[in-house]
C-alpha cells in the first residue's frame, strides 16, 4: 500500500499529542541527531523541524555535524550515548562504515532511524525520499525539454544510496528516449564550486551538449554558473528543490527543474516513527518513503521546503 506524507505527518502529530503523558512518566526525553554535514540549506531546515517538534515535545537535543567524516561520525554517536540519549536519528555518511554505531546504538537500547540515506545494521525505520523516482522524474524532464534528441551529461555526487538510485533513475528516465545520448559522468561532489569546474570541462569537451542533470542542487548551482558563462544553450535540471534553485528556475534561468524532496518531514515523520516505538508499537513501518514533486516555472514562485 502507498504511503503518502500526508497520512505518515498526521501520525506524527497523533503521536506528538500524546507525548506528555509518556514523558511525566518517564522523565525527559533526549533525541540525539547526527548529519552527514550541515553546511547545506537542505539539512538546515531538516534540523530547525527536529528542533521545533523537540520544543513541542518539551525534549532535549544533542545535534553533531560529521562532515562527511564517518569516523567523526561514529565518535558522535559514541558521545551521545554517553548522554543518555533516547532516540537516535541518523543521517549517515557512509552507509556501510556506520554500522558498527548503529549496532552500538542498539544493544545500548537506544532507537535508530535513519533520515534521508538508510545505514546498514539494526535500524529500527528508514524514512527517505523516493530518490530513484526523483531521479527518473528530473531526466524525463531534461529529455522531454529537448524534444527528446541531443547530448546530456551527469553531474554525479558522493557515493551513498540516495546519490546512487537519483543516477540509476535518471538513466533509466533517458533510455526511453532514443535519441538523447549520455556523453558524460563526471563527479561534482554535490558542491558549487567542485561543479563549476567539472562542468566548465564538460561543455569544452562536447561542443554539441544541450542537457545537464545534477544529483543536487548544490552542485546544480555550480554548474549553472558554469553554463552561463559560457554562453551556451544548455539545460538543466537537479534534485531536491532548495530555495536558491527554486529561485533560478522562477527567474528563468537554463535551470528548468528540480525535483524536491521535504526533508522537514523526512524529520518529523522519522521522529514520530521513533516515539511510535518509545510507547511500545509494534507494527511501526521497516521503510517509510517520502514522496518527492516537480518543480519548474509553472510553480516554482512560492514554493518552498
């Protein structure tokens, strides 16, 4: 059966409304939180919900940034069970290098749920955005803007899951296209001024380049500074739906999409699953994905995460 944001949020706040109770009992909750980094718009606003729904909850909140350092990462983890921490939300770094922590995590009782990107080991709920399907969505759009004919480049990311189906879904998305051609991968790292330079080289080296999908929009931004300074008809279209890109896309740059995905509600979904187990659920969902929405300039004016 799908599962929608609107009916996993109302969960959520059922849930919330009941939290006094539990919390009188059991004295003050403490939600520990570690992100893969936060010197990015779209995990600012994951953490300014986890702090809103906290403060509502009347909860504590131990926040650490990894940097996308897994080791880093680990060691947070490590601190904050040493605070005593209830719940933890994880937005991993490296799926994999994580799961000693998670392991951890459990066997101090603590509940896992992974926001964003999955992590390997005893999580208890996985709650993400349908990146394969923002993915496809982003480059049937780049292909449709095209008439379905040219040459379209990648501009890939880092290698954790979420990364990785955007690229498998946008593949997918262009090979019901015969006549678009995929000329180049190329890593931009997710960051601006990483994918101004790697896409600087991709519109030299195929002077017949007319499309560029980015896996976010961090690295879109770069290469749309990139595209324009070189004058070049080239269009393009990321994911996530940030308001920097939205803003290009209203003004009518050559950004003509992103598929956004909500991560405030990634959070408070994901925290309403965790409280759902604290209170002794035991039929709370394994994976709860997050339907994710076009962007483009018949609605980018207004919207926002």
């Amino acid at each position: 059966m799908k599962t929608t944001i609107r009916s996993i949020s109302a969960a959520a706040l059922c849930a919330a409304a009941f939290a006094p109770a539990a919390l009188a009992q059991d004295g003050k909750l403490k939600i520990g939180m570690t992100f893969q980094e936060m010197n990015n718009p779209y995990f600012v606003s994951m953490q300014e919900a986890l702090k809103e729904a906290a403060a509502a909850l009347g909860a504590e909140v131990v926040v650490t940034d990894a940097g996308h350092d897994v080791a880093k990462q680990m060691s947070d983890v490590e601190d904050m069970l040493q605070q005593d921490i209830d719940i933890l939300l994880l937005n991993p770094t490296d799926s994999a290098g994580i799961e000693a922590a998670v392991t951890m995590a459990k066997n101090a009782g603590v509940i896992v749920v992974a926001v964003d990107a999955n992590a390997n080991g005893p999580v208890d709920t996985f709650v993400g955005s349908k990146n394969r399907d923002a993915g496809y969505m982003s480059c049937k759009y780049l292909a449709e803007a095209l008439d379905g004919d040219g040459e379209v480049a990648i501009l890939d990311g880092i290698p954790v899951i979420p990364i990785l189906q955007r690229v498998e879904g946008c593949k997918a998305a262009l090979e019901e296209f015969p006549g678009i051609t995929l000329v180049d991968t190329q890593n931009g790292r997710q960051d601006r001024s990483v994918a101004l330079g790697v896409v600087e080289n991709m519109i030299q080296s195929h002077p017949k380049l007319e499309g560029i999908f980015s896996v976010n929009d961090g690295g879109a931004m770069g290469a749309l500074a990139a595209i324009q300074g070189s004058g070049r008809d080239v269009k393009l279209t990321s994911v996530d739906g940030a308001p920097e890109a939205v803003a290009a896309i209203a003004q009518g740059t050559p950004f003509i999409e992103t598929t956004a995905q909500f991560p405030r509600d990634q959070v408070r979904v994901g925290l309403g699953m965790a409280l759902a187990q604290l209170w002794g659920a035991r039929v709370v969902p394994a994976e709860v994905p997050i339907d994710v929405m076009v962007v483009d300039s018949s609605n980018a004016e207004g919207f926002s995460w």
